[in-house]
C-alpha cells in the first residue's frame, strides 16, 4: 500500500493539477502573517527601549523593513518543509525559461497599469497620501550609500521574492488545498494580498498592482513566472527609492 509520504515524489511541480498531498493549511498562512505583523511590533518596541529617537536613522529603516519580510518567508518556507514536501512541490517552485518569459511580460503589463493607476491615485488623494510604507519612510531621510542600496535591492528584488513565497505560495496552496478553483484561488490572493499590506489608503491601487502577478502565476500553474512578474514590476519603484535615499531626485 502506498502512503502519502511514499507518492509525494512522484509529484512535478510543472502539473499544476496535481494533487495537493502537504499537511499545512490556511493556518500556516495566518501564523506567517502573525509572525510577520509580532516581528515588526518587537522591532519597534525593542528600538524605542534600547535607542530611542532614533526611528529614522539609516539602519533601523533598513532593519524594521527588511527583518519581518525575511523572517515570514522563511517561517513559510520551514513549514513546507516540516508539514509538506518542500517549495518546489509545495509552493511550485520552479524557474523555467517560460516562467522568466512569461514572468516579464506580466511584469512589464503590471508596471504600465500601476504607472496609470499611480498618477490617478496621486492625483486624487495628493503626493503624501499615496506614498508607501517603504516611500513615506525614505521621504526626506538621506542615507549613507550602503543602506540606500540595501533598501534598493529589497524593494527590487528580495521583497517581492519574499511576498510570493508567502501570498502566491503559501496562501495559493492552502487556498487549493480547500479544493478552491483556480479563479477564485486567484482573486482571493490577489485581495488577500492587498489588504495584507495593511496601508488602507493603497488598498486600490494595491489591487491593481497585485492582478497582473497574480495571473502570472494562474497561468502558468508556477510561483517562479510571479516572482519575476512581481520583481519587474517593483523595479521602477526600487529605482525612485534609491534616489531619494539618495538625494538625488526629491521625494
């Protein structure tokens, strides 16, 4: 008789339409969460105690903004690990030509229409209402070089990696667990992930942002084609962030 743990090899992570055999559910994705909200609440507690007043500086932004993002990916990635079959099967991890392909074409559609989006947002709520969290943080705070491009560097890259992990992974795969079809897995993620950012007055426009990652991963079944999607689409906003870090375009 062949028991769960026996087939899961046999899974390929390029079916989509394979059958969800991991143990975690959508608990895991409101642990992560929680330990992505618990994380930021004990950073700031932690630096108001052993440093206050210093908030603003340089290494406490790069830290309160890159440490709760990391460390929910990871808790999400662990749990694939301890109650499933790993990310490449969990979560359909792969990186294939076609997700890269697919990956910046979405990518590139979702810049455009946030660009759009960005302008009528501005225009509707003012400049200092439509900034993000990660904007209203470097708006008017010049940082050393280092810093300025760690920040780059998350925004471009590393966060967006994180948040499919946890939003087009995680969330995605419990969501399907449920039996959920693939359209409904789809809308719910991409509100889900809106929401989640917990800035209500981006809410909108986060949905506009999040639609065009979301169905890169609905249609190729893959969170690789996401994560390029979601990073092509933070690159422009990675570059603004750099140079008003850096002084050199004004916020």
């Amino acid at each position: 008789m062949t028991t769960e743990r026996e087939a899961t090899p046999t899974q390929d992570v390029d079916d989509p339409s394979e059958t969800r055999t991991h143990k975690w559910g959508f608990g895991a994705f409101l642990f992560v969460f929680a330990v992505f909200v618990l994380s930021a609440v004990v950073i700031g507690a932690l630096v108001g105690i052993i440093a206050p007043g210093s908030g603003g500086s340089p290494s406490v932004i790069v830290i309160g903004t890159m440490v709760p993002t990391l460390l929910a990916a990871g808790v999400a990635l662990l749990v694939t690990k301890i109650r499933g079959n790993g990310p490449r099967i969990d979560l359909r991890w792969s990186m294939r030509a076609e997700d890269v392909k697919v990956g910046i074409k979405w990518g590139l559609i979702g810049l455009i229409c946030t660009t759009v989006a960005a302008f009528v947002w501005t225009n509707v709520v003012g400049d200092q209402n439509a900034q993000s969290a990660v904007g209203a943080l470097v708006d008017n705070q010049l940082m050393p070089v280092g810093p300025a491009i760690a920040m780059f560097l998350f925004v471009w890259l590393i966060g967006p990696l994180c948040e499919e992990i946890i939003y087009r992974g995680l969330l995605w795969g419990a969501l399907e667990r449920l039996k959920w079809g693939r359209w409904a897995v789809f809308f719910l993620t991409t509100i889900i992930f809106a929401v989640s950012h917990l800035e209500p007055l981006r809410t909108s426009l986060l949905l506009v942002i999040g639609i065009p990652i979301g169905l890169a991963r609905l249609f190729t079944g893959r969170l690789g084609a996401s994560i390029i999607a979601h990073q092509v689409n933070n690159f422009l906003p990675a570059v603004a962030t750099l140079l008003v870090a850096l002084g050199a375009m004004p916020a």
